[in-house]
C-alpha cells in the first residue's frame, strides 16, 4: 500500500506538471489549466490520498498458550485470543474488540450472551478496559477470548461486566449455568469483531472448545482449540434475557 501511496504521489506531480507547461508550449488559456489541475489536487488530497492511508486491522489466531499462576496458591491458564494487526498507513484509534455472538456446537444461539466488550491483554477488571491506538505498518496487538483454569474450570469469556451488572440467569443444565460469562466445557462458536473510532471493523467467526478437565501444570500439550469457522444458526436458546 506504500508502494500505490509513491506512485499515486508521483503521477499526481507529474500531471500537475504537465497542465502547468501545456499552456506555455501550447498556447492554452492558463486559468481553466490551472482551475483543472486545482480540482484534481483537491479531489486526491480529499478523498484518494485518505483512502490509500486508512488503517487496515485484520485479525488471526495467536498460539494458545499458558500462563504459570502469579499468586500462590492460584493455578494456571490458558488463553484463547485473537492478533489484531494495523497494515495500513496510519494508526488505528479507539480500538474495541466485542462478543457479538455465541452459539452452541449445533448453531443454538444462546441469547444470554448479549453483545460484550472484551479486554485487551493485559487488562482485566482491576485496570478496567481501555480501547487501544494500534500504529500503522504492522502494529499489533492481542484480544483476549477466552481464560481456562486448571481442572474443570468453565470457559470463561473476558468480558467487560462492571459491578453490580450481570448476565441473564442461564439454567442448571444449559450450556452457561449462573449469571457469569463461562461456557461449560464443549465446543462453541463465538462472534468476534474489532471496531476502530477511524478504520473498518474487523470480523470473525471462531470454533473453539476445550477438554473437560485441563491439566494441573502447564505442559507441552494443548487442552484447548480454536479455528476460524461459523456455524450453521438455527434458531435461538430459550434462555430469557435480562
């Protein structure tokens, strides 16, 4: 995109140019020359050269990985997330990244999961969440999914819930029992996006699960998945909302 930048800046000089030696070597009437090459300045200046330095943020699937426990007596996790990248030629601001969807393995929409704002990594509820600025020309940074703990831990979604809100009570059988944003251990597909105050949202659908029961310490193993992938939605869970 750096390279179309150059040669866009160059043939506009060029042109420009151009209609400034036409009237000189031609004998035109230089004020429609000059009000022409005027107008295609302006247009490229507000409409070309602002579409060629957009932020483009795309999203892939960092490595899961897990993470050694930081307080004694706590145990480890492992994190589901998302690589968001800036390949544009300006920055990102105001970067969001938001649970739009989740489905069960089956494509049963589970309404109690209305859309939700995600943590950033390194924030959780002490820090609070604060959108990001992600740089241009390759700039990234990390949307965390999901938090698994050792045992049989539920999946939980890092979503941002201030005190004293809470989820839709989801049933003792359901695939999200209480009122927190866990899953039960299966497989599930989750709609994820990235919405920036200056660029196009960033969307996906993602296939993730993990094993019933994860182990004590972190190994070589990976008890957890995730692809890209959407389901095939059916129709909606009867649980109600809040």
């Amino acid at each position: 995109m750096r390279l179309v930048l150059r040669l866009t800046n160059a043939l506009l000089l060029v042109l420009v140019v151009a209609l400034g030696i036409m009237p000189l070597v031609s004998g035109w009437d230089p004020l429609p020359t000059f009000s022409l090459a005027l107008s295609i300045t302006v247009a490229y200046l507000a409409t070309i050269r602002p579409f060629l330095m957009r932020p483009r943020l795309r999203l892939a699937l960092d490595q899961i990985r897990c993470s050694a426990p930081t307080v004694s007596g706590d145990s480890p996790s492992w994190f589901i997330r998302l690589r968001v990248t800036n390949y544009g030629l300006s920055t990102a601001k105001d970067c969001t990244g938001r649970l739009l969807g989740v489905s069960t393995h089956n494509g049963l929409r589970l309404l109690k999961f209305d859309p939700l704002t995600l943590y950033w990594a390194r924030q959780d509820h002490h820090t609070g969440h604060k959108p990001l600025q992600i740089h241009p020309q390759g700039d990234l940074d990390f949307l965390d999914i999901i938090q698994v703990k050792a045992g049989n831990a539920p999946l939980a979604i890092r979503a941002v819930i201030p005190e004293p809100m809470t989820l839709s009570r989801g049933e003792d059988n359901s695939p999200s029992p209480g009122t927190d944003a866990a899953l039960k251990p299966a497989k599930y597909y989750l709609q994820v996006a990235v919405f920036s105050e200056n660029a196009e949202p960033a969307s996906c659908w993602l296939e993730v699960g993990c094993i019933p029961i994860l182990p004590a310490d972190c190994t070589d193993s990976t008890p957890c998945s995730a692809r890209f992938g959407a389901p095939r939605l059916r129709r909606a869970s009867p649980l109600s909302r809040r």
